[in-house]
C-alpha cells in the first residue's frame, strides 16, 4: 500500500498519508508521530519549490517517490517532505503537523517543552520534534536506519479528511492542497 501512495502524485498522496506513522531512529530511541497534517506540491503550480525546475536545492523533489525533501525556510526552521510520483515531476508532500505517539520524551528534549499538543502541530516544529537541525536528509531514501513510514492501524476514512488552503504560502493560495484529519487537536493553528 505505501508503495502505491508513494507512487502517486502529490494530491493523491497527501491525504493517504493522514494516519500514517512517521518514525525517525534517533540515538536516544525511537520517535514516533501520527501524521495528522500535510500540504501537496507540484512542479506545474507556483508555490512549489520545484516550479522553476531542478536546482541543486530541488533535486530530490524529481527522484522517485520514497525520497526525503528538506529545506531550510525563513532562515529559521527546517520543513519536511516525502517525495511522491514518478522520478523526474517535481512533487511532494509537506508533512505539517504530527500526533505524538512514542519518544514523547525525547520530542520534548528536542523541543525543549512540555505541552505535547505543541510538540509537532507545524512543520517547523515537527521537524525539531524530530530532532532534525540541517538539510542532511534532503535526497535520502526513506528506511528503518533513519526516517520511515509505518502503515496506521486503521486507515483514516476520507470522510474524516479536511481539505483547505494551504497556509504560509504567497502563490496559488487559493488551491485547496491542504488536508488534515478532522478534529485532530494536533492540527496546527
């Protein structure tokens, strides 16, 4: 199944991937996030990365779905992508905001809080839940010695998926590319 969602483009994906555990081996153990939250990007929409065309920075967004697309933003915070669709299209999923699920612990570490509904509700903060501080990632392959995917116990049912605009963005806002899980308390704001 995640073969098959990874395989797809970005807005088939992006909602597939709502319930589905993103897990990072850390040396402290073990993190894992309910992904609650994403937003997809395509090369032939403005907002993407990938709309002018490969770069040095973008190269992983044209691999083959199953790679890591990260990217430093606003000179402040790191965002998250799983590339999706065929190698060679521009398009990935922004993972916006996680449930945490276990290392709880070290999430609030790498936070350095409490709260843990505000532990990962942002892509800025998912990413430093997750303990990841540079782009070192960007162009690496999904797989159990560093960040992977695990299949939900129960699949979200597409009647429980919110799809809006995206936010933080200055072109193609209107597009509804945003989807989350709805009611989920760990959505971002």
């Amino acid at each position: 199944m995640l073969r098959k969602i990874l395989a797809s483009d970005s807005l088939v994906a992006a909602p597939a991937l709502l319930g589905w555990n993103l897990c990072r081996q850390t040396p402290q153990g073990v993190i894992k996030l309910k992904i609650v939250e994403t937003e997809a990007y395509h090369q032939d929409e403005p907002a993407s990365h990938s709309f002018r065309g490969l770069t040095q920075r973008t190269a992983p967004m044209f691999k083959a779905g199953g790679h890591l697309y990260v990217y430093f933003t606003y000179g402040v915070h790191y965002c998250l992508n799983i590339v999706v669709g065929d190698k060679g299209v521009g398009e990935a999923v922004l993972l916006r905001a996680g449930e945490p699920i276990s290392g709880v612990e070290i999430m609030r570490q790498n936070r350095k809080l409490t709260d843990i509904k505000n532990l990962a509700n942002g892509p800025g903060k998912l990413t430093q839940a997750l303990g990841i501080k540079d782009t070192s990632l960007s162009g690496k392959l999904l797989n159990r010695s560093s960040i992977w995917l695990e299949a939900p116990e129960k699949l979200i049912d597409i009647k429980d998926v919110i799809a809006s605009p995206r936010v933080g963005i200055k072109q193609a806002t209107e597009l509804p590319w945003r989807f989350c899980i709805t009611d989920n308390p760990f959505v971002s704001r």
